[in-house]
C-alpha cells in the first residue's frame, strides 16, 4: 500500500485565496498547515514558505522567502495557526531558518502589484539538519540534496 504525501490548510483551498489574518494587512500569523502520508524512513521535515511571483506576477523578478521551518519531527502532523518557537503548539526540535525579511519567523503575504502565490512547500528528508549557523534557503537546499524523500505542496494566493 502507497501513501500519498499531501499538505493543505483548513483556512484555504489549493490555489485559493488566504484570509486577511494571514498577511502582512492582517494579522500577519501563519495559516494553520495539516499533513499526512508522510514517506516511510522519514527523519525530518522542512516547510519551505515562498512567493515566485516578486515583485510582480506579470514579470516576476526572483522568489521571496516569507517563512522556513526545519527539523520538524516526522511525528508531527501540523502547524498550528499563528505558531512559533516557544509557543505550546510549536512542534519540539524545530528550527526556524532566515526569510527574505531578514528574521526567523514567520512573514505573511504583502504583495506590491497583482494577486502572488505563496507556496507552502513540505519536504521528507531522510537525516535532520545540523548547523552550527544560521541557515536560509540557499543553506537549506544545498543540505536537503540527495536526501529529499517526497516533496508536496499547498499554493495560497493574495493580492492587495
């Protein structure tokens, strides 16, 4: 019997529009993220939170990072709306990398122009990531190749 590795939100369908609360216009919390089917001999996941359509969709330029988190346990099956270190919810032994917004944490959508995509992209790894530095995407995706065993995803969008 094959799993099926899948991510979604109960606060947005796929390709559908986020709720204020989640953007930089509203709350600016992250959206509560559920998973399941996650691939056997999973050590850690890594959630991957970024916008390809910067700064606008009609000539993206290159892909803001708003929120990277890693060393989720693979016993974990969600994030909970507005979590973050230190919270009751945040899952035990993850870390936050560095977004695009130079902090360790999450930064909701604040699109300048037109209706943007923002990926939430879940990936399975078959080791955990030590470092003994801050880590950002680049960092990130460097020492997850080789070792990714599933990736999914979820797709919000939002515009001003």
């Amino acid at each position: 019997m094959t799993s099926s590795f899948t991510i979604w939100s109960p606060a947005f369908g796929s390709n559908q529009k986020m709720p204020k609360k989640y953007t930089a216009d509203g709350e600016n919390i992250s959206p509560p993220l559920e998973w399941s089917g996650i691939p056997a001999g999973t050590k850690s996941l890594v959630l991957i939170n970024d916008d390809p359509d910067a700064p606008d969709p009609k000539a993206p330029k290159f892909t803001y990072v708003h929120w990277i988190v890693y060393n989720i346990s693979p016993n974990c099956k969600k994030l909970e709306e507005g979590s973050k270190p230190g919270s009751a919810s945040w899952p035990q032994g993850a870390k936050e990398a560095l977004n695009d917004f130079k902090r360790t944490s999450y930064g909701g959508p604040a699109p300048p122009v037109g209706v943007h995509r923002y990926f939430f992209k879940l990936y399975a790894l078959d080791k955990s990531l030590d470092a003994n530095e801050q880590l950002d995407k680049r960092k990130i995706e460097a020492m997850m190749t080789g070792h990714t065993l599933g990736q999914t995803q979820v797709v919000g969008l939002y515009g001003r």
